[in-house]
C-alpha cells in the first residue's frame, strides 16, 4: 500500500458533502481519487451509485481500469470483492458521454431520435458555413439596417469567422442568446469612466504602458554597445520623461497636460558613420517609431472627442446589433441542417442535457440514482459544463471536484478555470472543504524551483487569473534524487527574416551539439541522442516541421507522428 501524505489522507478521508482538491502538477490526484472511491465502496458505497467525469475517453478507460485493479487488492473482504466485479459498469465517462447517454434515455423531453449521430470536423463545418450563407442570404432579403452595418465593417470569410467564434463561445454559456443580448445592448453611448468597456480601455492602456517601458528599456541597452552614438541620448531621457509623465497620469492624474500632449523632439542628424553605427541608428529609430505609435494611441483615449466617440458608438452598437442577428439567424439554420440529417454536436449534447435536467421528475431519477460525484480536471470546464454538474450533485448527493488553476489548458475549448477557482475561494455556488495538494513526486526539485522562480515573476491575475502565491509553489515530494541537475531557460528573440521554428531549430541543434561534446572523466560522451527528447506545445503541427529544419542542421531525429504530449 502507498504511504500517503497527511493532506493526501485527508482527501481520502474526509466525510464533507462538498470537497474541492485542488492538486497540483505531479501530486497523486488521481491515485488519491481512486483511494477516495475504494474507501466510500469499503464503507458500504453501491458502485453504481457514482458518476465519475474525466476529460477524455482515454481517461475514462484508464480510471476505470485502475479503480478495478484497487479493488482487487482486497478481494479477501467480500464488500469490496463484490464491488471489484461490478466496477467495469461503473459510469466512468467524459462530461459527454454521459449527456449523450442520457439525451437517447430521455429524447422524448427534448424532441431528438433516439438514433442521431455525432457531428463534428468537417461535416460540422460544412453545415455551419451553410448555414451562414443561408442567413445572410435571409436578412439580406430583409434589408436588415443592423445587418448591413455589420457586413460593412468585414469582408464575407471575415464576417463568417467573427460569427463562428462568437457563436463557440456563447454556446458554452448555460443561457448563451440571452448573454448575447445583454452585451450587445451594454454599448454605452458617452463617456462612461465606470463601464465595462472603458475598464477594458484602461487595461488595455496599462499594457501599452508596459510596452514603452520595454522599448525604453532597449534603447537604454543600446547605450551600452560599442557602436552607440551619444548624440541619441538626451531624446532618449526627453521621451524617458514623456513616458513617466503618462505613466504618473495613468496612476493618479498628476500630470500637465503639456506634458502629455507635446510633440515628440527630433533626432539629430549622424554624420559620417560605418556599417555597424548604421546598423545600430536604424535599430533605434525602429524602436523610437513603434515608440511613438504607442504614445499616440494612448493619447487617442486620453483626449477623446466626445461627439465624435458618440458617433463611433453608435455605429458600434449598430455593427454589434447585426453581430446577433447575424448569429441568431445562423444559428437557426445550423440546428435545421443538423436535424434534415438526424445529427447533434457536443454543444448541443451540453444544452440539451441541461435542457432535459430541468425536467423536475427526470432530474430527481438522475440525482438519486448518481449520490456520488466525482469530476477530475475540473478547471477545464465550461459554464454550461459546470451548470450541469450543478444539477447533477443538487443538495442532497456529495461532489468531489479535483482540478489545478495553473494546468488550465483548455480555453480554446471555452473551458473557464474560473470556475474552479471561485469555488476554492469560497465564492462558488458549490464551494465546501477545499484541501491543497502542493507536493510534486513526478519531478526533480531544480524542475521544480525553476517553474516556481518563472511563475512567481509572470503569473499575474491580470494575466492568468490568479497570482502565484507562496501557497501555490510546487513542492518537492521525491526523496530519490540525489546530486544537483542545472536547468536552463533560454529566452529567443525574434531575428529578422527567421521565422519561430527556424530560430527554435537554431538554438536546439546548437546545444544539441553541445551535449554531444560533453565528456565524463575518462574522456566518454555523457551523452547520446537517444538520451534527449524534445516536447513541444503543438507537436502534431510542428513537430513534422521542426525535424526537417533539425536534420537539415545536421541533427538526426526520430519523430513518430503522433499528437501532443499536452
């Protein structure tokens, strides 16, 4: 048996109703899950009375294979013997496995045969672009005003690609044409320093901000070359105090406004200069254009003209009243192509369910037949997803969610770790005992620090959600590691005329090389290829790619073709 730790132990033990684990990289989460389930089928649990919602079917597959094998360990009680033959009917399933499963139970509430297949990829796209041709073909024939505002501002594809990313997101939304109402109409039409949007203005200005301090920051670099020429430099503190000045303002208002509004001074003319001091007064000046750029885009919001902002507005309020008719119309005629050809996609087995659990009797037979919910990467579901749930565990039957903030990686899939979140904070609709599991046994401790020391610095609400807290920092768990391992980060910066994977093929193959030319004391290579592996983010796109631009540097690679690692 595993030795567990004290906070894993109280995962698995605790009695709560409402228990939120929020566990992170490497911890045991999914081991802890499956004690947890052994122990309540120990104390008497019917294992058909758990729902347990992984993210893949993969997943799905292996938890239940591995709940199967815990119980067999201890056959000799006949409680668990007996459940350890049950445990391959158990329901362990993704979030829309299940919603199928119950919309064919119960079509006749939603109106659907019982026999539809699953739509998705290229017949999902088809029919959707369909639809849109259809719909703008409908309100053309309306002569839509809000339409034809909207259709202005976009050529077709642009308009068809504004429409389907708006309509995926929203129908990750329990209510998603209500949602769509609310924010079209929220538009405000004068200056309204408190609303949603100019809030949005102000952090879209605190990141431009950021940006001069970046590009002034570089030039201040620059001065540090052997080619610099000093006649740059009292510009460069004038726009150094143009920047302060925004800055100040940004902060407090205590700022002139001659300040902010001056023209920029011009640099003095260099005379008499060699190829490198060119080089290096080109780079500056392309740094002092993106500069000033930046500046005038601030001061579009800091002095706006208030008839004309008005008049935007409304044209934008138009624009976005043609957005939701435009994808209320299409959406219409996607679920008429879906149903000629008896097909539902995975938003609709979300809505769908959902719709069917509002059904009092029906969602009473569901509630008392699952008493036990367990959900596994929970920080990866939607809002309609994580409305379900909800249903799911009503008042009555006991949730156990397990998910990590941080290992969020789904929001191209409108997951939104919010959720999760609002629910460790106390916050959430669902929120109860929230345990942490903090230590890492999957990876050495300089891995370890080393994310830390990186997230520490970058991970900001503003930007993820969460800050990275003394209480989030990975802990080291393995007691085997023995010696000190370096681990490098290596920053690329864009070079001109190289794309991204050229520039990463560089700097791999060089220190590939570099590996390869390490010796141990006696003068043998530490290192082989077949000693190193190469992750990648987007490996069933790229990696084809990176391995041509590997071996064309000389470095032999071997790449099976499959899909990401993450």
């Amino acid at each position: 048996m595993p030795v567990w730790t004290d906070d894993q132990q109280r995962v698995i033990g605790s009695s709560a109703e409402r228990l939120i684990c929020s566990a992170a990289a490497g911890s045991g989460k999914t081991a802890v899950m499956i004690e947890r389930i052994a122990r309540l089928i120990r104390e008497g649990a019917d294992p058909f009375s758990f729902l347990v919602i992984t993210f893949t079917n993969a997943a799905a597959a292996e938890m239940k294979e591995k709940i199967r094998t815990r119980l067999r360990k201890e056959c000799g009680d006949p409680v668990v013997a007996a459940a350890a033959e049950k445990a391959g009917a158990m329901e362990v399933c993704t979030i829309h496995a299940f919603c199928q499963h119950l919309i064919r139970q119960e079509f006749q509430i939603v109106g659907v045969d019982p026999f539809f297949q699953i739509c998705t990829g290229a017949q999902r796209e088809k029919l959707f672009a369909d639809a849109f041709r259809r719909a703008c073909g409908e309100l053309r024939k309306r002569e839509d005003g809000d339409y034809l505002s909207f259709t202005r501002q976009f050529s077709p594809d642009i308009a068809r690609d504004v429409v389907s990313s708006v309509w995926q997101f929203i129908m990750s939304l329990q209510d998603p044409f209500g949602w769509l109402e609310e924010k079209t109409e929220q538009l405000p039409l004068d200056l309204e320093q408190d609303h949603p949007w100019f809030r949005t203005v102000s952090r879209m200005m605190d990141g431009k901000l950021l940006t001069l301090r970046v590009i002034l920051r570089q030039q201040a670099e620059m001065f540090d070359e052997y080619e610099k020429r000093e006649e740059y430099r009292p510009v460069w503190k004038e726009d150094q105090a143009r920047v302060d000045a925004l800055c100040r303002w940004k902060e407090n208002g205590e700022a002139a406004r001659e300040e902010l509004i001056r023209d920029f001074g011009k640099l003095p003319p260099l005379k008499n200069l060699n190829d490198l001091e060119i080089a290096w007064r080109d780079r500056y000046k392309e740094l002092r254009t993106k500069l000033k750029k930046t500046v005038g885009e601030i001061l579009y919001w800091l002095q706006p003209d208030r008839e004309q902002t008005k008049k935007e507005f409304t044209g934008i309020r138009d624009s976005l009243r043609g957005l939701r008719k435009l994808t209320k119309e299409t959406h219409i005629a996607y679920e008429n192509n879906k149903a000629r050809i008896c097909a539902l996609d995975f938003t609709d087995l979300e809505h769908k369910a959902l719709a069917i659990l509002e059904d009092q009797d029906c969602l009473a037979a569901v509630q008392s037949r699952y008493r036990r919910i367990f959900v596994d990467e929970c920080q990866d579901v939607s809002s309609v997803q994580d409305a379900l749930i909800r249903k799911l565990a009503g008042k009555d039957n006991t949730l156990f969610m397990v998910g990590d903030v941080k290992q969020s990686i789904y929001r191209f899939r409108l997951a939104n770790p919010r959720l999760f979140q609002d629910r460790i904070t106390a916050k959430g609709p669902d929120a109860g005992e929230v345990i942490f599991l903090q230590e890492n046994f999957r990876s050495r401790p300089e891995v370890l620090e080393t994310v830390n020391t990186v997230f520490r610095d970058v991970m900001r609400k503003a930007a993820a959600d969460l800050d990275y807290t003394p209480a989030d920092e990975l802990r080291a768990g393995r007691v085997d590691c023995e010696g000190f391992v370096p681990v490098s980060v290596d920053l690329l910066e864009s070079g001109e005329g190289r794309n991204r994977l050229e520039r990463i093929a560089d700097h791999t193959a060089e220190r590939i090389r570099e590996l390869l030319e390490e010796r141990g004391p006696n003068g043998e290579r530490k290192y082989a290829l077949r000693d190193m592996v190469i992750l990648m983010p987007e490996v069933s796109t790229d990696g084809p790619k990176l391995t041509e631009l590997l071996r064309a540097r000389g470095v032999e690679v071997f790449f099976d073709g499959k899909g990401a690692f993450f």
